[in-house]
C-alpha cells in the first residue's frame, strides 16, 4: 500500500481537547479557537458535543458555541451525538457532521453512555437514519479499540463486531480510537485490519491520544497501511472524563510537522495552527503538549 500524499484532519480539540478541562472555558474562547483553526487551513473541526451536561459540563455551550462560529463555506463542523435528543439539537445548531459513539469494551460503553454496546447500535440506528436524511454526514466512533481503562487489553476481533454493527446502521465513516493511549503501532494495524474488513481504507479515520508517547507512532504505522484520516487535537489538547488518566489525542502540529516532512499534503499553514495552539494554551495558561510547536515557539524567539 502507498503512502497517502494528501492528508485529512479533523482538529478535534475543541471537543476532545477541551471536554476534560476542569477550569471553565467561555464559549467566546472556544469559538475564537474554531476561528483560529479555520485560518490556518482546517477543514473539519470537531467542535463539541450535545450530550447530557450532567455527564459532561464543559460541552454545555454546545448551542452558543455552533452559533458563534463565523461559518467557511469550504469547512465541515461536526458535533458528537449520542442519542435522538443529541441529534435534534445537533441539527438545530447546523453541524455538517455527527459523530455517533460507541466502544469495542462492554464496561467503557457503560460507563460512557450508560448502555451496553447492542442498546448503543439500536439506539444509533434512528439517529444514523434521521441524520443522512436530514443531508448531515456520519461518522462513527470506535472507543477502545487498542485497550480499556476498566477491561484491559481489547481483541481486534471485538473491534471489528463494532465496526460491522456500525457498517449496518449506515454509518459513513469510523474512527479507530485509542482512548487511553496504551496502543503501539502493531497492535493498532490489527485493530485497522479489523475494521477495514467492514469499511474502506478512505472511510477509516485514526483517532489516538498520546497517553503513552505512541500516538505519533500509531499515527505513522495506520498510514503505512493506506489510511488517511486522522483525528488530531491542537496543542494536544484533551481526554475523557471517562477514562481516567488518559491524556489528549496526538498534537495537530506534531502531525502536521511530521506529514509536510514526508512531503504529504495537508492543506495546513504550520505557523498558523501554531499559533492557535498557543492562544489556547496561553488561556489554559499551560504549556503546549505539542513538541513541534515547542520547538517553532522556541526557535521565533531565538530569531526576534
Ligand atoms: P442517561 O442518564 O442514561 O440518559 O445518559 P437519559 O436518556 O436517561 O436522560 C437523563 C437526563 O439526561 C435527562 O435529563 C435527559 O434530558 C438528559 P433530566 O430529565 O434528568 O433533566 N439528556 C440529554 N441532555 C442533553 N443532550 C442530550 C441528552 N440526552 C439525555 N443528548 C447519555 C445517557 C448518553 C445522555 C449520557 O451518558 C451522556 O451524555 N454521555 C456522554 C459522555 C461523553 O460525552 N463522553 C465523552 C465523549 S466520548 C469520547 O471522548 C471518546 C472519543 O473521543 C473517542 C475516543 O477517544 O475513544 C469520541
Ligand atoms: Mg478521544
């Protein structure tokens, strides 16, 4: 299999990233960060979630963040959504994108939605049907696919019954996700291997957070298999609140760095999304987890 020479991204940052944030983020902010990531060439970001705000407080803005968006006609917004309620505020707030999202591990699908993975499928099924009605596009997202907080190690073939389940509800597009970092780039190739038995290779998206260091590596090896969509988090913002300890997805800019080096396309200004990594990080007031973004920071001080 070639190696991609353009790649998509989808910055989830403004969801994934800043869903587990303990100190309060305004929606102004959140929207001047959507803002920013459109300047420098993103064209999918993941913006937020419309779930219940007792589970999840920070995405409580869903509807004032969409709304504040200066709108690119050439960028897709996509929202999280885990059931009807979801969906209807989902359209309501015009996401181009939805994200239905279930879990290859019974006791992560619990403690996320508060359901076993079958009632997650049934009750996805209308919300798939009502969203590619309604003209919105849908992604599915796989949590656990290397490993889980509560069950430990998950089997590729686990990864694929999801994946299938969710190939039969009408789902367009599924993300691979390591939720709690713990995946090395073997054993994610096994976990795409499994999917790609259900999607195609352009229909598979990576979504790794970098708990362990290994995101970057992960990123690298899906790659080498074909794949060519990837979730990232600027400033490597991020985690969720139900799994404890994991830390955000792989930095955008280490991506991105790593992709232009290759000579892959991204269609990203690096300096730009640099930038937006660091107002975020500045109003989080923390230092970015991006290690390229670190050393272009330190290398423009350098040369002023
Ligand atoms: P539940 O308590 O079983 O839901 O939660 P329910 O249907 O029984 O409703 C209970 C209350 O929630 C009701 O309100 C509903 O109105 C409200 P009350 O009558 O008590 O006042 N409610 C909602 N409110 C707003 N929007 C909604 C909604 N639905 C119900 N859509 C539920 C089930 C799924 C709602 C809950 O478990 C939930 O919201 N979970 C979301 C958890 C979450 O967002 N996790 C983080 C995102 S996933 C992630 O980060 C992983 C990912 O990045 C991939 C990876 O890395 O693995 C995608
Ligand atoms: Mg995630």
């Amino acid at each position: 299999m070639a190696i991609p020479r353009f790649v998509h991204l989808t910055d989830v940052g403004p969801r994934d990233g800043l869903q587990n944030e303990k100190q309060p983020v305004p929606a102004a902010v959140k929207i001047e960060l959507v803002q920013r990531l459109q300047a420098a060439g993103l064209k999918d970001i993941e913006v937020t979630s419309f779930v219940s705000p007792k589970w999840v407080p920070q995405m409580a803005d869903n509807a004032e963040v969409m709304r504040g968006i200066p709108r690119k006609g050439d960028v897709r917004y996509a929202a999280l959504v885990p059931n009807m309620q979801g969906l209807e505020a989902a359209l309501a707030a015009r996401a181009d994108t939805i994200v239905v999202f279930g879990a290859a591990s019974e006791a992560f699908s619990q403690k996320n939605i508060n359901c076993s993975i079958a009632q997650s499928i049934e009750r996805f099924r209308p919300v798939v049907a009502a969203a590619l009605a309604a003209g919105v596009a849908v992604r599915g997202a796989i949590s656990c696919a290397v490993g889980c907080p509560y069950e430990g190690g998950v089997a590729p073939a686990r990864v694929g019954l999801v994946a299938g389940l969710m190939r039969e509800i009408g789902v367009q597009q599924v993300s691979v996700a390591d939720t709690i970092g713990v995946g090395t780039p073997r054993a994610v190739q096994a976990a795409m291997e499994a999917v790609l038995t259900h999607f195609h290779i352009d229909a598979v998206i990576g979504h790794f957070h970098d708990t362990y260091g290994q995101a970057l590596a992960n990123t690298l090896a899906a790659l080498e298999m074909g794949v060519w969509h990837f979730d990232t988090s600027v400033a490597g913002l991020g985690g969720c609140p139900y799994a404890k300890g994991a830390t955000g997805n792989v930095a955008t800019e280490d991506v991105v760095y790593m992709l232009h080096g290759m000579g892959i396309e991204t269609g990203i200004d690096l300096e730009a999304l640099v930038d937006a990594g660091a107002y975020i990080s500045a109003f989080l007031n923390r230092p970015t987890l991006s290690r390229a973004a670190t050393a272009l920071l330190a290398q423009r001080q350098r040369t002023t």
